[in-house]
C-alpha cells in the first residue's frame, strides 16, 4: 500500500519524503526489516547511533535508570545530569550545561544565551547572529532565520529578526559584516546537511579572532558534528579554538533524544532561574543513556581508532572518486560525516534509492551529495562492504 492508499500511513501528517521500508530491529551496523533483511546503516538515523544498534553498554543503562526512575522534571535535582554536565564541561573547557530534546532547541536556547549574556554585559543593542551560508540549524521559527534555505521558509513569515547570512569560510566577509549589534558568529565546523563542507583550514580561528575583535560570541552548531563524529569529541577541537558556547544533539544520547548547550561561566550566570526551561530536558533516563555514550567515547584510543577507520573509509572514497570522474565530482567531508558530490545527471535522490536497493542505507545532502554517516564502531569489513556496494552501483551506472 501507499501513503495514499494505507489510511494508518496517510494519518502520519507528510512532512517526510519517507522511503517505503520499514525497520523492525538493528544490531552494530545493521538494521533488519520484518523479513529479516539486513541493511548496512551509514546513515545512523542521521549522524544519531554513534555505537550502531542494540549496543550493550547504552541499553544497560536505560534497563537499570528504567528500572529505577524516568522522570521527576527539572523541580528537582537530578543526579545523572550533574555528572553529564561535569563531563562534559570538562571536555569542552566549559562551565555550565542546559539540557533539552533536540538540537533544534538547544540551538535556540544557544541564542537565548548569547542575547541574554550580551544584555546582561550592558549591550543591549548586541542582538544580530551572523550564520553562515547554506547553514542548517533546524526547522523552528527562529533556527530557520539561522538557515540558508530561503525554500524551508515559505509561507512561515514573519521571521524573527537578526540573523545575518555571510559566505561560508570567507573571513573578509564576516568581519565585513562585523558591527557593535552582533552578539555573537553561530558556525557548524563542518555543515552536515549543506553537504558535508568542512570548515576551509584556518577558518574557524578566523571566526575566533573575528568574535574577539568585536566583541561577539562564538557558537558552534555541534549538533551532528559533535561527539566523536568527525574523530575528535567536538570537531572544533581540530582547530584548536575554544568557543564560548558548543551545541550537542544527535549521537549525544546514541538514539535516545537528548540536546544540550555548553557554556562559558558568565553566560551561564546570565541565564538565572526562570529565563530557559524545559519539561523533560536533561530527564535520568536521557542523562543515563548519554553518560555511557560518553563513557564509550571516553575509552581508551577509541577516538584514535574512528579517526584510522575513518581514512580507511576516505581512501574507498577516492577510489570510487578516481575510478567514476563522470559520476563524482568531488569527495568531502571529515571522519565519518563523508561526502560524495554528484555529478548532475545523477541525483542523489535516485542514488540513495539505488544504493539502498542494494542493502546500503546513505544520506542526501545539499549540493547533490551523498553523505555517509556510518556508527562509529563500523568495522574495516563493514567499510569493505559499503565500498563494493557503492562501486557497483556506479559501475552499473557508467555502464547504462
Ligand atoms: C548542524 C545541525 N544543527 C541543528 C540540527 C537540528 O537538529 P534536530 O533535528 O535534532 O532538531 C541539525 C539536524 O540535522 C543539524 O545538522
């Protein structure tokens, strides 16, 4: 049946191009339809199982915070958010954590922030957030003012005010548009559903030193970056700057909703009681889930390992780059949050489709790429896998 024909499908509002499959169980790397056909996933939900399917260590932890309790609201304290913000402040050279459900909202909340902390300072006129072109923040009223999709904001005016789109990794731009009313610069050090476009070399330092000259703050949008994604726990790591706010979501709870917001001590301080909430934000069963997420990713050389996989994956890449120049015009892309831009007489639509004809679950992404996005934990012969997938689906394509 179709979505036009199964009423219980119809009744699901259509905002979702959905494929006609359905996932019944996955374990690692695979997911498993009704008649036990394995798909190899590397799209993870997009960028969301960092430890694949039925990991363990995660589902220990939710069976025991289930069995113990799963909700008391932010009225009280709770102990597993504690220990989460701690680590992960620690990790980020930050100092206070906000909980919430989703990246969308932890990126609102980001701003909330950023707004708050420069009033709080006594620049009330400090309210424009510089976003960067082809940026994706989310699909609220104000992260689609952040979002360089004029497309997903047609027929939802008005927009909020003060987001101002400049050229992604151009410098002279942003300090051009640099003024005493920006609050602060929002960057995805690498934009994920722009099309996997890694921040150019130098550029987010850039951006630093741009936020220091006037007075801004640095935001960095890492909702699907984030959490050993790109091979470092947070990707601007690589650059070695230090942002005044980091947003997490997606492989934070491993598939269990869960956002955050880290933060500097006087931003946090800015945000008294009474200024951000969220009912179920940072509730045990999510700070459960993501505390052994962080425990994994805290292992030792794991990090390490992602980053060898990961060029192992790269190198696949080029090959297939090398082998179908008709097809692929470029590889991009960092750790495991890959690329491949298609040649136009190749959608990536009706490659996914093809591929996923095939038992390989991929991304579309802006720009006409196919993105890949595998667990963390795929394994060299998973990689192996994807690879002869991928190359006889082009090769059948150089062939047609
Ligand atoms: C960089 C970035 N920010 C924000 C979001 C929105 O996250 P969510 O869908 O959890 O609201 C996404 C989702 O793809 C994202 O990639």
């Amino acid at each position: 049946m179709t979505q036009e024909t199964d009423p219980k499908q119809a009744a699901v509002m259509p905002t979702y191009g959905r494929a006609d499959i359905a996932f019944v169980r996955g374990k690692g790397s695979w997911l498993y339809t009704q008649d036990d056909t394995a798909y190899l996933d590397c799209a993870t939900g997009i960028a969301v199982n960092v430890f694949g399917h039925g990991d363990e260590r995660l589902l220990a932890a939710l069976h025991a915070q289930a069995d113990k309790l799963w909700h008391t609201s932010n009225l009280y304290r709770i102990g597993e958010q504690e220990k989460l913000a701690w680590r992960l402040t620690r990790h980020a050279g930050l100092d206070h954590a906000f909980f919430c459900n989703s990246g969308v909202e932890a990126n609102e909340a980001a701003v909330k922030m950023a707004r708050r902390f420069q009033y709080r300072q006594g620049f009330e006129k400090r309210f424009k957030i510089m976003c960067a072109g082809n940026a994706f923040h989310g699909r609220t009223l104000a992260m689609l003012a952040a979002t360089d999709k004029p497309l997903f904001r047609e027929g939802f005016g008005p927009m909020p005010e003060g987001f101002v789109h400049v050229p992604f990794g151009n410098l002279n731009h942003l300090r051009d548009a640099m003024d005493e009313e920006v609050a602060a610069i929002m960057v995805e050090p690498v934009q994920g559903e722009g099309g996997a476009i890694a921040a150019p070399d130098g550029y987010l330092e850039g951006v630093r030193k741009a936020a220091d000259d006037f007075g801004a703050l640095v935001i960095a949008d890492e909702v699907q970056t984030g959490m050993g994604r790109t091979g470092y726990l947070f990707a601007y790591q690589k650059a070695g700057i230090q942002p005044d706010i980091v947003v997490l979501a997606k492989g934070l709870g491993g598939g269990f909703p869960v956002g955050s917001v880290l933060a500097r001590k006087q931003i946090g301080e800015a945000m008294g009681p009474g200024s951000h909430g969220s009912t179920f934000g940072g509730n045990p069963l999510a700070m459960a889930v993501a505390n052994a997420v962080l425990d994994g990713l805290e292992e030792e050389g794991f990090l390490a390992d992602v980053q060898r996989r990961a060029a192992i994956l790269d190198e696949k890449l080029a090959k297939l780059a090398a082998d179908y120049p008709g097809h692929i015009l470029e590889r991009r892309g960092t750790g495991f949050l890959r690329g491949l831009k298609l040649a136009d007489k190749v959608t990536v639509g009706d490659m996914t489709a093809a591929l996923r004809q095939k038992q390989l679950l991929v991304v579309p992404a802006g720009e006409n790429v196919l993105r890949l996005l595998p667990p963390l934990t795929i394994t060299e012969d998973e990689i192996e896998q994807a690879y002869h997938i991928m190359d006889e689906a082009f090769s059948h394509l150089a062939t047609a």
